[in-house]
C-alpha cells in the first residue's frame, strides 16, 4: 500500500510538473529573435532526442547485465528500454519534421540530422525484428543483447558526431540553443523552461519505464 501511495504522489507530481513545463513553453519563455514562434519547439524536440538517448543506453547497460548474469529480467528491461527509446525518437523526428516544414518548406529535406535520426530508427526497429524471429527465450534475449551492446556504438556518431563534421552541410540551426562555441546561449526564461522541460522527459521515461517493468514482474510473478 505504501509503494502504491508513493507512485500515486510521483504520478500526480509529474504531471503537474509536465503542466507547468508546457504552460512555461507557450506563455513564460519567449520566442527566440531568429526562429520567432517555431522555437518553442526545441522544448518537446531536444528532450524527445535526449530521452531517446538515455534509453538506448539503458538498454546497452541491461543487456551487458543480461549477457553476465543470464536474467531474464534484464532481457525484458533492455527490450523496455528500447521500446521507449524508439518511441521517443519517433517523437523526436515527427517534431523535427513540424519544425522542417516551417523552416524550410518541407516536412523531410534529407538533411543529415534528418538521416542520421531516420538511420537510427533503422537499426533499433531491426532490433525488434530481430527478437520477434527468434522463438527460444534464451536465445534470443543473448542475440538481442549482442545487437543491443553493438547498435549504440552508431547512437553517438549518428547524434552528435556525422551531422556536426565539418565537410557535413546542414540546414539545421545550432542557435538559439548553442553557440558556435558549443555552450547554451539562452534567454534566462527559455533556458529555465528548457530544463525544466529536459528534467520532465526523463521523469516520463523512468515513470513509463518503472511501470513497464512491474507489469512483467506480476505477469511473471517476480515481483
């Protein structure tokens, strides 16, 4: 009953605090001087692609668990993991492409951040088609961890390093976010919501997270 009251008060207190971040985004923080309204984008677009980020890497950390210790709880955390991942670089994408069409005309250009991001929905969506192909439990949990460990090799080169080379052109903006000397270089109140905004992604990924994992350990009776 304690554990059911606490995750009760955790709900209410992210939620509340995904309110205050979206009423912060359209009425509190204001719009950047070069992008103009389409700015408020950057807090549901960067987290998204942050939140995606971190859930890829936590599904390398379970699935180098699993591959030690042979738990099937570790396969199912990996698999979760990547499940959200996927989901949020979904999200990442889609509002990428809503900011794609007002910025430059059209909903995908192949920009390479817009590659690089559809490449990274490749690899992880071959993840699942791999686990769906194989039947055996055990087998499948030691494939998927393999792939699982290798596919985020590609997730900091496709993020942060092939869009940012120098011979790479990109039509995606840096500004008002960083700076050509990589810092943030933000308006106070955008930079406040922006955070704001970063810390509530994370808390939705561990929420859904925790919640996906208790729903198999009572299908599993592990719990």
């Amino acid at each position: 009953m304690r554990h059911l009251a606490e995750s009760a008060v955790a709900k209410w207190a992210l939620g509340i605090w995904m309110v205050l971040v979206i009423t912060g985004a359209f009425f509190y923080a204001p719009a950047a001087a070069v992008l103009g309204e389409m700015s408020r984008i950057i807090y549901f677009h960067i987290p998204s692609a942050w939140v995606s980020v971190l859930a890829f890497l936590m599904c390398t950390v379970y699935s180098v668990a699993y591959l030690r210790r042979r738990r099937e709880m570790f396969d199912a955390a990996a698999s979760f993991a990547a499940e959200l991942g996927l989901l949020f670089c979904i999200i990442a994408t889609v509002s990428g492409s809503i900011f794609a069409k007002s910025a430059w005309g059209s909903y995908w250009n192949w920009d390479p951040r817009e590659t690089s991001i559809f490449v990274l929905l490749l690899i992880y969506g071959a993840y699942f088609a791999l686990r769906s192909s194989v039947d055996d439990p055990a087998r499948r949990g030691s494939l998927s961890a393999v792939y699982g460990v290798l596919a985020f090799i590609t997730v900091p080169l496709l993020v942060f390093v092939v869009p940012r080379l120098p011979a790479v052109q990109s039509l995606h903006p840096d500004g008002p976010i960083i700076s050509s000397g990589g810092s943030l270089d933000m308006d106070s109140k955008m930079f406040t919501v922006f955070m704001a905004s970063l810390a509530g992604f994370t808390g939705i990924y561990a929420w859904a997270f925790n919640l996906r994992l208790r729903a198999w350990r009572i299908i599993n009776e592990e719990d």
